[in-house]
C-alpha cells in the first residue's frame, strides 16, 4: 500500500492538558522526599503539586478523557484506497476534507494493490512498483509464476487497465467527472486532510492497531502512531484496546482464526492481556513485562507499517 501521512500538526500539548485538569481541581501526591522539612517540593508535610506529565499521565490512565479533548492533531492522508476510506470515515469524532471526484479528473489514477497481491509479489521477489508498470502497459509478467498467481496478478492489472479506460472513455464522450467517477475501483487512491482530538485519535489507534482491523486501516494506524509519536511522544501511553484497558474487549474473536493472530493472546507469555471474559471468569495472570512490551510493539509497528499482508 502507498499510504503516506503528511504534514502533521499538533495543537496542544501536555501543558494545556494539565492546566485544564487543575482548572477542575486536581489532588496533591505523595512526595519520594519522605516528608524532609527541607523539601522543596512539599515544605515537609509529605503531599506535593504533581507535575503536568503526572496529570497527563493519570488522566490517560484513569480516562479522564473529556481533558484530552483540547489536544488536536490535523494532517494529511495520501495513498488511502477510496473503499477504504469509508472505514476511516466511521470514526465520525473528527473532521475531514476529501479529494473531490466530482471536481478533481481522476485521468490514470493511482491505486493500491490487494494485501493478496502483495503478498504473491513478495513470495515471488517482485517490486510492487514494477508490477504496477507491468499492470497498467500490459506487457507480460515474468515467467516463472505458477498459473493461479499468474492469473491473479494479469486480471487484478487487467481491471485497473479496464477502469482507467472506461473512465477516459466516458470523458471522451462528454461525460461529466460525477459520471466517469463510476468506473473507478476500490483501490483507486484518494486523499484526506482530517483532524482529530486526541480523546478520539486514542479511540481510534484503539480499535485499529489491532490484527482485527482490516490491512489497510492498520497500515494506516501504525503510520499514523509513528508519525504522532515523533511529535507528541505521550501517545506511547496507548496501544490496542486491551492494552488500554486491561482487558480485551473481543471475547469471541480471540478463539477465530483472525484472533490466533493476536500477539496478547497466550496466557503463558509475558506481555498476555485477558479478555473481559477470562476477567470475569478469575484467570490468574502474570506480571506484565512493559519492556517486552515495548519490544513487541516497535516490532508490530515495522510490520503493519510496510506491509499489508496478513499478521
Ligand atoms: C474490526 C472492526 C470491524 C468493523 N466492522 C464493521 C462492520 O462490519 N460494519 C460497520 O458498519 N462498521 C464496522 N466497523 C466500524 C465500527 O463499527 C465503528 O463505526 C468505527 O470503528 C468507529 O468507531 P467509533 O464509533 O468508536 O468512533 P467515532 O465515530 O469516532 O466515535 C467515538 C466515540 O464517540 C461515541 N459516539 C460516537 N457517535 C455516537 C452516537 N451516535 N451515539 C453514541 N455515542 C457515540 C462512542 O463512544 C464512540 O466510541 C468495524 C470496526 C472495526 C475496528
Ligand atoms: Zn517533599
């Protein structure tokens, strides 16, 4: 996939976060000094002001989430497959500004490819920008494939060759741009500005940095948890739903072949989370390693943000 995340903005920060919390009131903390009379911090009676990374801090982790409103990130999608921007737009706690295809000509449009077809280039060692060269001339793939691949990749290329002709085609004959839009495919790429408070952006990164979530959407996530990351470092405060939460909210789905793809699913591992259902039911739990943790997920964000295959 070519998703790319451009131009990121953060309004906000910790800061205001914290401000806004004591604007609400906020309670003092036991301050390390041990109740020293010299202590600046505390004066010696033991309870100090927290710090704004303190606030911040628990009020992700208690959800005191209508505070972290007032932090906003806007940027700009490129790269998302026009289907799949459908499912961005179910996370309706935002704002965003699509391309246009009643204005903007679509006239050879780029577009995604199937995690599928990704996944045979790989298995057969070739680029996905040469595939697509390939794809929209119609010259012939490399020899070597077995038939079924084969077959996959020339018709996926032959649709794409087909919808970009039928588009030109229907402009050809005086159509307007609202009609030609017609012949365009789902992985035909679009383009998003969109903004998002990070109460939302934490809802979102919840639901879709998750094997649950479809290929794209998590490509999506993970570059968009990069790309926040650098700028607004906190956001390694959340992860997955069950990750936030303690729990995992997909009971059923733990036990399907999508679930068994989960990384949190083994009882006997280090970074295991339980569903509410284990929960309930009184699973005994291990500690959990928040380093191991944070090795898993720098290696899930390399794998969902190069690649759409399945995992
Ligand atoms: C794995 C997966 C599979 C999915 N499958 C499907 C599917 O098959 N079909 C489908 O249609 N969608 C599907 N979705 C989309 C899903 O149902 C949500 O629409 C989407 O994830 C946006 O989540 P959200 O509503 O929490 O986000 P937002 O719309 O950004 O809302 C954020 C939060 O605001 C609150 N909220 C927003 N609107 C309302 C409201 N009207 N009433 C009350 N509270 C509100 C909720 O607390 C919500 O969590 C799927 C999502 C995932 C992750
Ligand atoms: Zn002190």
């Amino acid at each position: 996939m070519d998703i790319e995340i451009i131009n990121l903005r953060v309004f906000n920060g910790v800061e205001f976060v914290a401000r806004s919390a004591k604007v609400s009131g906020i309670g003092r903390v036991r301050c390390e000094c041990g109740s020293r009379r010299d202590c600046e911090r505390c004066s010696g009676s033991g309870m100090r002001e927290p710090t704004d990374e303190e606030i911040f801090r628990m009020i992700v982790e208690n959800d005191y989430s209508s505070a972290l409103e007032h932090v906003v990130f806007s940027f700009e999608i490129h790269g998302l497959s026009k289907g799949n921007a459908l499912e961005l737009l179910e996370h309706r706690i935002a704002s965003h500004t699509g391309r246009s295809t009643r204005y903007q000509s679509e006239v050879g449009f780029d577009f995604n490819l199937p995690p599928k077809v990704e996944e045979v280039l790989e298995k057969h060692g070739i680029a996905a920008e040469e595939y697509k060269k390939l794809a929209l001339t119609g010259a012939p793939l490399p020899e070597h494939l077995p038939e079924a691949e084969r077959g996959l990749l020339e018709e996926y290329a032959a649709l794409i060759r087909a919808s970009r002709k039928a588009y030109s085609r229907m402009l050809e004959l005086g159509a307007g741009k609202e009609s030609a839009r017609y012949a365009t495919p789902f992985a035909m790429h679009t383009a998003y500005t969109y903004t998002i408070n990070l109460r939302s952006l934490i809802n979102f990164f919840g639901l879709r940095l998750c094997v649950r979530a479809s290929p794209e959407m998590r490509e999506l996530a993970a570059k968009l948890y990069l790309a926040v990351r650098e700028k607004f470092p906190w956001i390694s405060l959340v992860w997955c739903r069950g990750y936030n939460s303690g729990a995992c909210p997909e009971n059923e789905v733990r036990d399907s072949p999508q679930g068994r793809e989960c990384p949190f699913r083994n009882p006997e591992s280090s970074v295991f989370i339980p569903t509410r259902r284990q929960v309930r039911a009184g699973i005994k739990l291990r500690p959990f390693s928040q380093q191991d943790f944070e090795r898993l997920r720098e290696r899930l964000l390399e794998r969902w943000s190069h690649s759409s295959g399945s995992g």
